[in-house]
C-alpha cells in the first residue's frame, strides 16, 4: 500500500506536501538530537509517528484553506476565477478576453458577453454569469489525462494557499523547535564550556540544525505571502479560462 492509495494527486500535492514542510523541522530535530531515533526500531516508530501527525495537518488543510482563501477573495473583490472576466481587470490582454468571451457565448447557453458598460452599471449581474461560465469551464475540464495543465495549477494555488493558511503555525512550531534545540544544545554543552574557543569542540550536527531553523524562519516568512498566493491564483484561473478553446 502507498501514499496514492490513502490520497489522490489532488490531496497529496496541495495537502500532504504543504503538512510535511510544516512539520519537517520537528522531524529533523528529533532524528539529530535523540540517536535512539536512528536505529530501525526508533526510526519505524519516528515514521508512524510522523505519518500520524501529517494526516492529522493534511486533514485541517482544506478547512483552513477554504477560510483563508474566503478572507482573500473578499480583500481581491472576488475570486481571480470571477475577476479575470471583468473588463476592469487587466491579467488579459482584451483581445484574448474578447476571444474567450465569444467562445463562453457558444458553449453556455446562459452566458451573456456583458458590455463594459453593464458591467459598471450592475456588476453583481455580470458575476453571475461570469462565475457560471467558469462552473461550466471547471465541470467539462475535470479530466486531469485530458487537461493536466489545469490541475497542475489547480494543485500549485492549493499548496500556496495551504502554506499561507498555516503560515503561524509553521513559524510556532519553528521556534519552539529551536528552542528546544538550543536548551539541549546548551544542557549538553554547559560542562565543556570555557570560552568562545570551546565551541570547536560542538558537534557539527548542533550547528548544521540551528542553520536549518534560520532557513527554515527565512522561508516562512519571506516566501509564504499573500502575493505568491495571488499569483498562483491567476495562473490557475487563465489556465482554466484558456481551455474554452478546446472545448467543442
């Protein structure tokens, strides 16, 4: 049995890997300073463990991801899905919105190429049926052999949209990671300890875990941000609006 047997491309790209960048620094921690750990017992038991806390992560991705992901659509005026259609939105060049609004008139039979116009004069009316457009687009595209592009975005906004939603999570957990490293680095160390010199006589594996925690922080808070999000957002919405083309 693996890991596609319990969760499907979906769910292991976009829940089960932003869990395991989530709790890897526990991990790592654990396996450098405890060797019981790294005989096969200790590291059967540190795999069953691990795999218990991931799922449990994986689990809440969803949830947590759907409250953010509502939190951004509000702050963004709509989903990038919704927004990419408007005529005040500018992630389309107008020509390829024209040709992709044309082609909606012929594939839903109640989508309206509403004018600029109308949609300034009633712009709730007009996402109406820009959001059916895209439900039909997300119905007829859920083939992933025959549209693997669009999942591959699709997973790609999940997983920056999961990372985001557990974004003080995953820093908590950092910190208190590294705490506890740096009271048994310290607890260990304290009788050796004379001056600055003493510290050649530290394990290199003290040092390579503390370095592994700042790289660990500087990700976290400089990598996981709502632009990345954004970004990931829009790519998925112009990769599912472009396969009305290939629609018949």
């Amino acid at each position: 049995m693996n890991l596609p047997d319990y969760f499907d491309q979906y769910s292991l790209s976009a829940r089960v890997r932003p869990a395991l960048f989530i709790v890897l620094p526990i991990i790592l921690t654990a396996y450098i300073l405890f060797e019981p750990l790294r005989t096969l017992l200790g590291s059967l038991l540190g795999i069953l463990l691990t795999c218990g806390v991931v799922n449990f992560f994986a689990n809440q991705m969803s949830s947590q991801g759907n409250v953010l992901q509502d939190k951004l659509f509000k702050k963004w005026g709509g989903a990038p899905t919704t927004l990419i259609l408007r005529h005040s939105d500018n992630e389309l060049d107008k020509y390829t919105k024209q040709r992709y609004r044309e082609k909606l008139v012929l594939l839903v039979s109640n989508f309206k190429n509403v004018s600029e116009r109308a949609e300034r004069a009633n712009p709730t009316d007009a996402d109406q049926y820009y959001i059916s457009a895209i439900n039909y687009l997300r119905e007829k595209t859920r083939d992933s052999e025959k549209y693997p592009l669009i999942l591959k975005e699709n997973m790609n906004y999940g997983f920056s949209r999961n990372l985001l939603a557990f974004k003080s999570t995953a820093i908590t957990i950092i910190l208190i990671s590294l705490a506890i490293s740096l009271l048994i680095i310290v607890v260990t160390f304290k009788d050796k300890y004379v001056d600055i010199n003493s510290l050649s006589l530290l394990s290199p594996q003290y040092y390579v875990l503390v370095i592994l925690h700042i790289i660990f922080l500087l990700f976290w808070c400089l990598m996981i941000n709502e632009t990345w999000v954004k970004v990931r957002a829009y790519a998925y919405a112009k990769r599912l609006l472009s396969s009305c083309e290939d629609i018949t």
